[in-house]
C-alpha cells in the first residue's frame, strides 16, 4: 500500500472505547472508513463485499471468532493487515502485532510510520529505541523564538561540563547552525563534523533524512548527549501524523526525548500561539522532560514566563532568559558561540545553568 495514498480503512475492534478512538482518527484524517465491525465473520463479509478494492484492515486481536490463521488468509495484494493487541497489551499468538496507543495522534503516527509500499514493517511490540545519549530536543512555539540560539549554546555548554554533546540541524524551514558557526558544506558530510572539544555538529536535510535512523542509531553510541533544533513546533500535534519528509525528525524526537525546550517570547502574538500550543500539546502523550523557555526576559521589567500561569503542562520546568541583543550578534560576527563571544554575560550564563539542571536531571 502507497504510504501516500488516503486508506480505505475496515476496522474490525470489538472494544467499543478503542474502535471509537481509532475511527475518530481515521476520519480525522479525512480517512474512508468503510465499515466497522464487532466480529470475524462480519470481517469476512465486509472483505468479500469490496472484493478487488485496496483495504487496510486494522484489527485488535481480541476480535470474537478470530484466530491468527483465519485472519491471515484475509491479505492479499489489495488488502493490508494492521492488528493492535487486545487490552492487557497481549499480542495472542498473532504476528506483526503493535501496542494500543492511548491517543488519535500517537494512533495515526503509528500506522503512518509502519505503512509502506510492499506492506507493513516487523512487529511493534517493544519500546522506544533507547540509545546511550540522553537527547534534548529544541524547537520554538512559533518563528523567531530564538530556538537556534539556544540550541547551539546549550550544546556547546554541555560540552563545556566534558559532556560528549552531539548538535543536530533539523531545522529545515530555516537551517541556520552551519552559517552561524561558519561550518561550510555541513550538509555534505557523511556523518557529523567536530566543532569544538566535546562538540560536533550535523545537518540533516532532504536527501539525507532517508538515513536518519542509521545515522541517529550511530550518533546514540557515539556521544553522551544529543541536542536536536527542531525548528517551529507551533503545530506540532499535526505534524505528528503528517506523512511529509520535514517531520521525521520531529515524530523521532517526541519518542525518543528525555528532554524537550520550548521556546518562546513575551509579545502579545507569541502569547496567542502559546496558548494554542499547550492546548494541542496536552494530547501529546511523551516521556520527556518539559522545559517552557521565554528567551526574551528582562531583568528589569517585561512579562515572563511563571508558575501562576495556567498550562496544561503542569510538570514544565520554567525558564526566564535575560535577553542580550549585543551578546548575541557579537557571537553572530565571530561565528561562535556566547561563551567564546561573551563568556561573563547574563544569558551565556543562564543558558549554562540550563545545561547543568538538564544534565544533573538525566540519567542513561
């Protein structure tokens, strides 16, 4: 089945909560869910009435009169199989079975991740990949939140405390890490380029996303830490489920993250998105750390960010950066970072607080 095609979609789930959840989604995605039945032997009337049409057939494994065998002789060229274990999370001697995931996000990046042409990948049933490396995912609740600054410094910070510290590029609307820390043809390298002690950088783009899982495996062994720039997650819950190239990397870093930074300013605007943004994020079901990060605080007066405000991230760990525009665009000048720019300032400082708290709070 062409991962890009819309489904034509037979769900056949007796748990009448998971089959809501999962048909919700379905048509959510604007999905052609055909029909929706109780039991085995409606499956197979459903099946022969659409004889000849492509299906994907999502199932649970404790569908009434089913068996492993039975439900099988039911692929064929035209008709893909997608199983989900029964409640208690037991697969039944059923093969190529995955999880039940708890949410119509995590549901749709699920079969959209495991959809492809020749059929559907190897059984699902086992965590998220863990890797040596703690990751610390970056990304910005809208544009010019100053994600990429903080991304770069926190790396380098990290590296700073002789922790072995990986900065990927992943922001593919608006790549700006080589440029910034003068890393010429970035794009072009097989693997990652050293910056500094204990830093290296890589740049992931169109042509090289396709190897992202070799490469991010092989980073994972490498290094002690991983500091991802998403780029904007103001839509994050969307692109979830999105099947485009631009969000691999940030369907990878909401399962994989031990750390997420969010970043954001104090404008009226920016608190709109803000306040969207938690509202979808809250449906977002992740393990990671949550970090909220106003990146243009004063120490003097300006709105900050602050525990009295209502979020549905309850367990966010606020930060309040005290903004330095001459800091800053020195470190632009010189290509580097603020700690080669402007080592004694208040924001290299706080972002270097930052990276102690994340690296005190990680363990591998």
């Amino acid at each position: 089945m062409d991962p890009l095609d819309v489904p034509t979609v037979v769900t056949a789930i007796s748990d009448p909560e998971f089959e809501s959840l999962v048909s919700s989604a379905l048509f959510g995605q604007g999905w052609n869910v055909i029909a929706r039945v109780m039991d085995f032997s409606e499956l197979q009337r459903a099946v022969s009435a659409n004889s000849g049409k492509r299906l994907l057939l999502i199932f649970s494994t404790d569908l009434p009169g089913a068996s492993a065998l039975e439900i099988s002789k039911l692929a064929s060229p035209v008709v893909s199989l997608f199983g989900f274990a029964d409640q208690s999370g037991n697969d039944r001697g059923f093969s190529n079975i995955f999880a039940r995931p708890t949410s119509p996000e995590n549901l749709t990046l699920v079969i959209l991740e495991n959809i492809r042409s020749s059929g559907l990948r190897a059984p699902m049933i086992h965590p998220a990949a863990k890797y040596r490396a703690k990751v610390v995912a970056v990304g910005g609740i809208g544009h010019t939140t100053a994600n990429t600054t903080v991304a770069i410094n926190l790396a380098q910070e990290s590296a700073l405390l002789a922790v072995k510290t990986l900065l990927i590029e992943a922001n593919f609307q608006a790549p700006a890490i080589a440029s910034l820390l003068d890393l010429r043809k970035l794009s072009n390298e097989a693997s990652w380029r050293d910056f500094s002690e204990n830093l290296s950088v890589m740049e992931l783009t169109q042509e090289t996303i396709t190897e992202f899982e070799q490469r991010i495996s092989a980073a994972g062994k490498s290094f002690d830490q991983i500091v991802i720039d998403l780029g904007s997650v103001a839509f994050l819950a969307r692109e979830l489920s999105d099947r485009r190239w631009s969000s691999a990397a940030k369907i990878w870093a909401v399962r994989s993250a031990d750390h997420l930074v969010l970043t954001t300013i104090s404008t009226f605007l920016a608190q709109k998105r803000f306040d969207e943004f938690t509202q979808s994020f809250a449906k977002i079901s992740t393990s990671a750390d949550i970090h909220l990060v106003n990146t243009h605080a004063s120490s003097k007066r300006g709105p900050e960010l602050n525990s009295s405000r209502k979020l549905p991230i309850r367990s966010a760990v606020l930060w309040n950066l005290p903004w330095d525009l001459r800091s800053c665009q020195l470190a632009i000048e010189e290509r580097t970072t603020l700690h080669q720019a402007a080592e004694r300032g208040a924001l290299r400082k706080e972002i270097a607080k930052m990276a102690q708290a994340i690296s005190a709070d990680s363990s591998k």
